[in-house]
C-alpha cells in the first residue's frame, strides 16, 4: 500500500532540504523510542526521565508536545 500522492510529493520535497548522515553508534545512543508519547510528556515525569540521564551521564533533554 502507497501513501498519498500528496504525502509522497511532501517527503521527496524534504529530501532536497535533509542532510544524509552515517548512523553510528553513538548516534543510536541518542534515539528515543515512544510507544505512548503522552505518557512520556506528561509534565511531572520529565524530571524523573532527566534524573536517569543525568546519573548515566547524559545531559537533560526538553520533553515538549505541540498545543
């Protein structure tokens, strides 16, 4: 099954705009997987999601969602 026209026009678009990168390791590292986005934007667990960052080392990140 194909998107839309309409969407696949939209992404070969932001192909012309994208940069290419190798995907390393370290940037796996940085993924985040969210099987329920609002859960994890739920304003009192950011804190907690920083916490565990922070004691392994990484640096605090802006959990935000779109009004």
């Amino acid at each position: 099954m194909f998107a839309p026209e309409a969407v696949r026009e939209f992404f070969a678009s932001m192909l012309l705009l994208a940069e290419v990168v190798e995907v390393t390791p370290g940037v796996l590292d940085l993924r985040i997987v969210s099987w329920n986005f609002k859960h994890i934007v739920h304003f009192q667990k950011v804190p907690g999601y920083n916490a565990v960052n922070v004691l392994h080392g990484h640096k605090e990140i802006d959990i935000l969602s779109r009004p």
